[in-house]
C-alpha cells in the first residue's frame, strides 16, 4: 500500500482485537462494546472510495449506502460518489478520490471497459481497485471482484419460466419475448447466457416461439437499463405481432426493465380477466416491483441481498488494509480480457408471491408497509 505505517496500523489493529479476545471470556457486554469502538478508531484516517453508476435505480442507492455504514461503523472515512450513467463523470469522480488520498477503490462501472486508464493511475499509485458486482474489463487493474453469481440469476429467471409454462413436460406452443440490459454491462453476458441456456432448446424445438424474431442478445439489449426503452420497445413488438396472438412470457433481465414492459402489455389490455398478464421476470426485487409481484402483474424478481454483499466487500476492504487474503470462493470464471479476477461469488434466489414475506419481509429487507399497496 502506499502509506508505509499501514503495517503499524495492523499491528495496533492485532494487538487490540487479540486483548479484546483475552478479555471477552467472561467479560461484560460494556467491555466488549469499549473494544470494538477501539479498535474502529484506529482504522480511522483510511480513505476508501467508492464509485457507483447512478441513483436512478433503487438497488445501487441501497449498495451505496450499505457500504458506505458497514465501512464507517469500522472506523474508515468513505467518499461515495454516483456518477448518473456518465462514464466521464466517473472518471472525473474517481480521479479526485485518487487525489484525496484513497487506499482502497470500490468500483461499480457504468462501462467496465471504459476505466482503464483511470484505474490504471490508480494501481501506479498503489491503490488497491475492487470491482462491485459489475466486472472491470480488459485491464490488469483490478485486485478483486465481488458479485453475485450472475450465470445463476439467468438459469432461476429460465428456470423459472420453464417451470410456469410447463415445457420440461412438453406442453406448448407458447409466445415469448426477450429483454435485457445494455451491452457495456458485462453481466448482460451471463444473464442472458444463463436464461438462454434454459430457453434455447425450446426455441429451437418450437415450443418456444419469438413472433419478433428478436433472439439474440444484441436485438433484446435494453440501453442503461431504462424502463423507458423497454416499454417502447415492448409496444412496437405488440403492435407488429401480437395483433392477433398473445404473449406468454417475457424474459427481462432486471426490474427496471420489468416495469416497461409491464407498463407496455397493460397499454395493450393484458392484466384482466380476460386476458391475463404473461409470465414476466426481473432481478433486483425493488420495492415498485415487489409490488407488481403482489398485484399480479410479474411473475417473480431474482432477489440479491446486497446486505450481504456489501458486507464481503468490506471484510475484502478490510483485508486489504491489513495485508491479509480477501475472502475469495473463484478463481476461474471471471476472465476480463486481460487476467481472471479472484472473486467472491454469492448466490441469488427466486423471490414470487408465494416466498416473499420470508425472504423480504422477515429477513428486514423492507418492512410490509412498504411493499404494501
């Protein structure tokens, strides 16, 4: 690291938690309490940036700011920074962490391959770079990278149709449409990867039917993950070819995108009786979404605890300033162009009308009220 009395720091950081273990057997509630506020005092002074794409959508605010409170409650100084889907302005904003003196660098990329440069100043400088659940790409400057496991929250969201629509047991034919999120995010790979992994063998044999022809992961790409780019989208499918036919189901890679396509099919009179909503899919389990899978209008949202995920990453920022392995449970799927990261992969679940009061509610994820109507 670049500040040498970072060793000093450890040394005082052992020494403290070793005197706290000494004395917890049997101590009081009040000592251990004294303990740890000592021990969160010395890591004070410790600067760790950390580089979020946006605010506009629900879960990287709850990222943001359960990172940042884990990361104080330890005693490091934090600047949290959004860079509102603007790949200069991250860069901009990465750039005054550096000159702030930042030893640790959590980055969530707007564009994983357009951070080279930056972040490559940034390891000259010494400065350790984790990539946040989006991974950094085609640059050797990158230390770790923490996620979920991407390929899986595709094969629950393919799964999860497969399962609804009765396919393993051959019923069909049934009509399908396909969303996903912008190209830059690398995660769009395994997400879509991992649904179609389930759902191509269904196109493929016709109980499957694409009536847009739209199948590849270039013509389902959702810019920015805007809703309202699915949602004009979505309306052009149905106006070209469901005149006469109804969807079944829609694949969509995350909850923002959910939500236009929702907002599409009930412009176009689905939601009733008469004709129901199809099978749709998300990520994320956001509130507005949360609701929209109580009032029937999406099926299910892959559900990442990103409690816990902001968790790991500050036990790896942790590491790091002390000079011990970050945890780490792969070191072979994430090859960004350059090098294959070590990484720690958690792992996302189905979340539908039936599980998400112990899931959501139970776990103090969101409280009923606010997933109520």
């Amino acid at each position: 690291m670049k500040i040498k009395g970072k060793k000093l720091l450890s040394l005082a950081l052992v020494f403290v938690m070793m005197l706290g273990v000494l004395t917890g057997c049997g101590g009081n509630n009040e000592k251990n309490a004294g303990d740890t506020e000592e021990a969160a005092a010395e890591s004070k002074g410790v600067l760790v940036g950390v580089s979020m794409p946006t605010k506009s959508l629900q879960r990287w605010n709850q990222d943001g700011e359960n990172m940042e409170k884990s990361l104080k409650a330890l005693g490091y100084d934090v600047e949290l920074q959004y860079a509102e889907n603007k790949v200069d302005m991250q860069v901009s904003q990465i750039e005054n962490m550096i000159t702030k003196g930042a030893e640790v660098l959590v980055v969530a990329s707007i564009d994983g391959s357009a951070l080279s440069t930056v972040l490559e100043s940034a390891q000259e400088d010494g400065i350790k770079i984790i990539a946040y659940d989006r991974l950094l790409t085609n640059t050797p400057a990158v230390d770790y990278y923490a996620t979920f496991d991407n390929q899986n929250v595709g094969t629950i969201q393919g799964k999860y149709i497969e399962t609804a629509l009765g396919l393993a047991e051959g019923k069909g034919p049934f009509n399908i449409e396909l969303f996903t999120g912008p190209l830059d995010d690398n995660n769009v790979n395994y997400f879509f990867g991992g649904a179609m992994e389930v759902l191509q063998p269904y196109i493929d044999n016709g109980q499957l039917v694409v009536k847009s022809g739209q199948t590849t992961m270039e013509q389902a790409a959702t810019t920015n993950w805007d809703e309202q780019t699915a949602q004009a989208r979505m309306d052009n499918i149905i106006t070209a070819n469901y005149t006469d036919a109804t969807i079944d189901a829609v694949l969509c890679s995350n909850d923002s995108v959910s939500l236009g396509v929702q907002s599409a099919l009930k412009a176009a009179g689905y939601g009733t009786e008469e004709k129901p909503m199809p099978v749709v899919t998300g990520q994320d389990a956001n509130v507005a979404n949360v609701k929209a899978i109580v009032a029937g209008d999406q099926s299910m949202s892959v559900f990442k605890d990103t409690r816990a995920l902001a968790e790991k990453i500050v036990e790896m920022v942790d590491a790091v300033v002390n000079g011990t392995e970050p945890p780490v449970n792969d070191t072979e799927t994430y090859d960004n162009g350059v090098k294959v990261v070590p990484s720690y992969l958690l792992e996302p679940v189905a979340v539908d009308s039936e599980n998400y009061k112990e899931l959501l509610i139970d776990s103090g994820y969101y409280t009923e009220e606010e997933v109520s109507k």
